[in-house]
C-alpha cells in the first residue's frame, strides 16, 4: 500500500512540474512572456531567479551562465558581471517606460525598451524557443559578460 501512494505523490508532482514549464514555438511569444513576468520596472531580476525557472527563458548555456554569476555575487555579496537588469540594459527604469518588438524573426527579436536597443537571439530547445544570448547597443553581449572570469 505505502509503494502505491509513494508512486502516486511521485507522478502527480512529476505532473504538476511538467505543466508549470513555459514551452513556446515563436520568438515574440517568449518575449511577451518574459517582458509580462519580469516587467522591467519592478524588482522582480530574472538574472536572479533559480535553475528551474531560468530554464522557462534561457538555453541550457545561458542557465549555466547565470547561475555561475549568482554564485559568483553570493561568494563575494555584491555584484560580479552584471550590474543591469538584463532586460533594459539599465540599472534604474522609469515607470512609464515604453517597450516595442520592432523586428521578431524566427530565431530573433529586436526590441526597444526606453531608449535602448536590446537584439535578443533565440533557438529551439527541446522544441522550445530559448534566449541563447542577448545583444546589447554598444557594450558586450550577456554571454560575453557572464563568460568573464
């Protein structure tokens, strides 16, 4: 009786983390779903967020990449490569700021979120669309910055 209701609890938690994974085809949906979650005028970091979240947005490297900076903050409590949030490319947000997609391809999203130009490159990953690095105007890309030692 106990192997039943173990493996019954087992499934129906393997169940419910199965449907709260993000899973979408297109470029500007990821987007629209990042942008709706994170709003960048709040506090909400997605650069700070665990694994299984991060993995709702970002390719497997990116994951790694930023969990490497999360440990790297943690050890020395402050900030180690990123001192942005990483979807406005700035550290202070004005409240009526005004995001737009103006380019969303199959693999590419070109948004403008205040005054900055933010390329976002994506692949599919396990038949889902993931942000493998975003580019930013005038300074290195997230993947450079987090590939710092």
């Amino acid at each position: 009786m106990k192997k039943h209701v173990v493996l019954i609890l087992l499934l129906s938690s393997a169940q419910v983390f199965a449907e709260n994974i993000s899973c979408v085809q297109s470029s500007r949906d990821l987007i629209s779903e990042l942008y709706r979650d994170y709003p960048v005028q709040s506090d909400k970091d997605i650069a700070g967020e665990p694994r299984p979240i991060l993995r709702n947005y970002f390719d497997a490297n990116m994951v790694q990449l930023l969990l490497r900076e999360q440990k790297c903050a943690a050890k020395i409590q402050g900030q180690c490569n990123l001192d942005f949030n990483i979807l406005s490319n700035a550290q202070d947000v004005e409240d009526d700021v005004q995001i737009r997609v103006l380019d969303a391809t199959e693999h590419r999203a070109m948004l403008k979120v205040g005054g900055q130009f933010i390329d976002f490159k994506m692949r599919m990953e396990q038949n889902c669309m993931r942000i493998q690095d975003i580019e930013y105007e005038e300074t290195d890309s997230l993947k450079q910055r987090l590939s710092k030692k």
